[in-house]
C-alpha cells in the first residue's frame, strides 16, 4: 500500500480557513456554470435575433397611389394608408414631447432602459403577471416591425436582443421617425403614422403643427381610441396638459410655458371632413388591386394603380342622377326614409340608381355608381342587382332576327322575335353579355329576362361595336416603388355577332341630339332603364326600389330618364 501526501491547496485559498475551502470551490464552480450559461443564453437570443433581416426596420409600408385615366390621382385607401415623415420633418417641441411621454432618456440609452426594466420586473412579479413592459422608443419599433405580440419571457427577451441590433444598424433620429411612422393613431382602418394623425385631426402637416397640437397628438399614443379627439376632445385636452406637465418636470418647459402652450388655438377637423374618396368605383378598384396583386405587395405598399376611371364623368353622372331622383321623391308622394329612421335595415327603403359606362371599344370602366349612398348601403348593384328589362330589351330581341335574317319590326319586338323563337333570342342575348334567367315563352320578347347594369352596358357596347363584345376592365396597369410593372390590362374582344345584325340593334335605338338612347320600362312601373351611346360611351342606368314597388306612371318614368341623357349631352 503506497501513501502518497495531500496536495496543498492553491495561493489563494490558503488565506480562508481550511473548513471553507470546498463551499468556495463550489461557488466557484456555480459561478463558472452561470457565467457559461448566461453566455449560452446571450448567444442563443443573439442568433435568434440574427435570423430576422433587420433591413425590414428601413422598409416601411409607402402609401399605395389610385390615378383616374388622365393620371390625376383619386384620394383612395388601397392597403395602407401610411404617408411617410423623416426626422427632419418632426418639429423640435414634437420630440421632446414624445421623450415625455414615452422615453425620457431616448437619446442616451442603448436601446434597452435597464433601471426601468429592472422596476418592471419586480412589478410583475408582484402582481404575478406581464403588468408592466418598460419599452423604449427602441423596442416599440422591434416589436411593431416583427410583429412581437406573445406576452413572455421569451418575447421579451428576443424583443431585447432585436432591439440591441436596431440601435446598432440604425440612428436615434431614423428610430424615432420609423417608430413614428408605424404606430397607430386611432385615425381609422388602413390610417397609420403620425404624419395621417396630423392630417386627419389638424388639416396639417406635421410640420406645421403648433405646441399644443403636438402635445395632444403625443398625449394619445397609448390610448388612440379612447384619447381620439373625435371620440372624447376633454380626453384628448386631459393627455396634451398630462405630457406638458411631464415636459415641465423634465425641465423642457416652464410652467408659464405649459398657461402660454394650453391657450393656443385648437382647431379640431370633423371625422366627415377628411376627403378620402368613399364610393362604389373605388371600393370596386380596392377589390380589383386584391385580386390581382398578393397581399405582401399590397401591404409593402408604394404601388401606383392606373385605373380607367373617368372621374370628372362618374361625378356628372352621380349628380345627374341624384338630381333627377330628388326632384321624382319630391313630386310624389311617398318619402324617402332618413338615414336615422332607416338605420339598422338591410336594404334600402329609398329610391335607388346604379350606373355603369364603358368605353365601347375596349370595355375600360370610365364610371360605376352601384347605389344611391355608399355610406349608407355598400351593396354594390352594378354586378349583384338583377332586374328585369321590360321593353329596354328590345335591342338584343332585334339583333337576334338580324342574325337570322328576318325582318325587324320597331317597337314590336313579339313580332320581331316569333319567327326565330325564344330560344334564338336567348343564345344571342347570351353572347351579348347576357345571362338571364332568361322567359322560355313569347314573354321573353317582351323583355321576361334579368340582367345587371354591368350585363346591359357590355351588352349595348357590343351592338355599338359592330357585334364585338368587350372583357370590361378596370385597372389598366399596376407598378410597384421601384416602377416595375406588375400588371398590364389590354382590351381583350370576343365576336358576338355580325356586323350588321349589331347594327340593326341600334337602329331600334332612338336618335336624340348625335347620341342614341333608349328608354324602357317594364310596364309594372317600378323600375326602368336607360341605355345610351354618347362620346363617354355605352352607358346603362337602372332606377328603381331595392324591394320592388310602384314608381310612377311609365311614362313619367321614361321622361325622367330622357331628361338625365339630354343634361348629360348638354
């Protein structure tokens, strides 16, 4: 048996009494362990951090532009509405503000306030639950751009690691605007920024706001729908005096300056003021852009939409209508319901009218008018609505005997159309655009047959087109930020009918000042249409009730509507 002696403990040991060594060498040992657990740890969070491309901080959603056929743009929300500000725009009050109200050491810290992180976690420890976060400036814009949601530890501590990255690739001045760009202002859908916040409370530009609106507007970050000056002003007020007093404890301001600031003018836009174009055109241009371009472009944003709208003319037509239909509800009488008397209904109890015009050699849309108030009803009846024809069938009746080569007798279509049968008639009316339910008796003759205003402006736009029926379309072209064109619509046609028998549709079409128009109603009068050719186009109007019901006489109805086409000719 071999004895060997006891190696004598090391330098630094020899100093602390022999009894202590081992509980020394362990805390050693776990200090070891956690130092490489907490470097484990970091490196876990910072390669997590590392998999997220941080240029996504730099590309913020651009407002998407909607341009009319002359290339004048239409106030329209496509996707996003975002209009873009830098640091340079930003008012010097507004910054110290917003360091009030939301992060007072902003510009000195790194990214990560650890005296306020650490009071947030003995907060939430004591109230067991995720009350308090202590987000920078920083680390709201980690977490809008990456869509952090998830309360977690793990959130929070990935939301620090990305926030670590940002400070490092990004200014303070370029983490401010951006932070500024993306939050929400309670504005509305589609609305973000502050620069839209600006717009849409003031009617300014964020340059051009004064102390007090700049207050107010930082005061209501943390609560944009219940601190909305449209929702609650004395709210709103309350957080504009809460952030100066802030900027006063931090010595931004005095207290004569907070008296001087809550005196000046406040002028408060109404949320019907903002001029964001509401009808049934854009709505159809907004359902166009989603079904042909992917929802990321869309929200990327910076697209320009050209579309074929004629908007000097769709504005003319809406107000013809209008007009004409105001002065019917007048003469008669029945009344049309107010907005408050008719809340809640389904459908409309008032007169309503749709419209739909088409460049007769294309099939570009140059105007749609799906109801009488988009507001009010956003049931769109340019293509949902069918009713029947009456008499404004006519045409297709005619050109169905022409194609045959049978006589056409005007204003006597049940004449006109015995001879080849209802079911000649149907097939024509069908490659004109038409899809019925069509009558499969001589009553169809008489116009026993539903179509849209869509159907019956193609349908009119292919006799006038010497039997060429057009593919209606309604964006021409879509290119993104960097002006590539994503999309690019050509007329496309299809050869319905003869030349002549499109011709001899027209004919029944009665000449009136260079355009030809037709008037019909379906002898129940409650509804009637209008079809017309003018330079604008091939243009189809329907009016009558949603639920039908009696109008007026036939012929006062026919009037109205001659009366409209000789204004719109005018």
């Amino acid at each position: 048996m071999s004895w060997r002696p006891q190696d004598p403990p090391a330098r630094w040991l020899r100093k602390i009494p022999a009894r202590y060594h081992m509980l020394v060498r362990a805390m050693l040992w776990i200090g070891l362990a956690g130092t490489v657990g907490a470097l484990l740890f970091c490196l876990y969070y910072a390669s997590l951090a590392a998999s997220y491309d941080i240029e996504e901080v730099g590309k913020l959603p651009q407002r998407n532009r909607v341009l009319d056929r002359y290339n004048n743009e239409i106030d329209a929300i496509v996707g996003s509405n975002i209009d873009l500000i830098t640091y340079e725009d930003l008012p010097p009050f507004l910054v110290k503000a917003l360091q009030a109200r939301e992060d007072a050491e902003f510009f000195t810290h790194s990214g990560v306030h650890l005296r306020g992180l650490a009071r947030a976690t003995v907060r939430n420890l004591k109230d067991r639950k995720f009350t308090q976060g202590a987000s920078t400036l920083s680390m709201q814009l980690a977490r809008n751009t990456y869509e952090i949601r998830a309360k977690s530890l793990h959130r929070k501590f990935l939301e620090i690691a990305l926030t670590l990255r940002v400070e490092k690739h990004y200014t303070k001045q370029q983490i401010m605007a951006g932070y500024l760009n993306r939050i929400y202002f309670g504005v509305g859908a589609g609305h973000l920024g502050v620069q839209d916040a600006a717009e849409s409370y003031f009617g300014k530009h964020i340059r051009e706001l004064n102390e007090a609106e700049c207050a107010m507007l930082m005061g209501i970050i943390r609560g944009p729908h219940i601190f909305s000056p449209w929702r609650d002003l004395d709210a709103a007020k309350a957080q504009r005096d809460q952030v100066l007093d802030r900027m006063i404890a931090m010595k931004f301001i005095s207290a004569e300056d907070k008296q001087r600031i809550i005196s000046l003018p406040l002028k408060i836009t109404k949320p019907e003021d903002i001029t964001t174009e509401r009808s049934y055109a854009i709505q159809a241009v907004v359902r166009e852009v989603n079904k042909l371009v992917s929802a990321e472009e869309i929200q990327l944003g910076g697209l320009t939409i050209y579309t074929t709208l004629d908007m000097p003319w769709q504005r003319r037509l809406e107000g013809e209508l209008q007009q004409a239909l105001t002065a019917l509800e007048k003469e008669k009488s029945y009344r049309a319901p107010t907005r408050a008397e008719h809340q809640g209904k389904d459908n409309p109890l008032y007169l309503q009218m749709t419209a739909v015009t088409l460049e007769t050699k294309t099939g570009a849309i140059l105007a749609q008018i799906g109801g009488r108030d988009y507001q009010h009803s956003a049931f769109d009846r340019t293509h949902s609505a069918r009713r029947d024809l009456g008499t404004a069938f006519e045409p297709f009746v005619a050109a169905a005997a022409a194609q045959r080569g049978r006589t056409i007798y005007p204003g006597s279509p049940v004449r006109t159309g015995t001879p080849i049968g209802a079911e000649a008639v149907e097939r024509i009316a069908r490659r004109c655009g038409l899809s019925g339910p069509f009558s499969s008796t001589e009553d169809l003759y008489r116009g026993a047959v539903s179509a849209t205003p869509m159907e019956m402006a193609i349908g009119l736009a292919t006799l006038a087109h010497q039997g060429k029926r057009p593919r209606p379309f309604l964006i021409r072209e879509i290119r993104n930020s960097e002006n590539e064109i994503l999309l690019k619509n050509e007329p496309s046609l299809f050869s319905a009918l003869s030349p002549p028998a499109a011709r001899s549709g027209l004919n029944v079409l009665k000449q009136t000042k260079g355009s030809d128009i037709f008037t019909g109603a379906t002898g129940s009068e409650r509804e009637a249409w209008t079809l017309r050719l003018g330079p604008k186009g091939s243009t189809a109007i329907w009016v009558g009730f949603d639920q039908p019901q009696v109008i007026t006489q036939e012929s006062r109805l026919k009037q109205l509507l001659s009366d409209i086409v000789t204004r719109l000719d005018n």
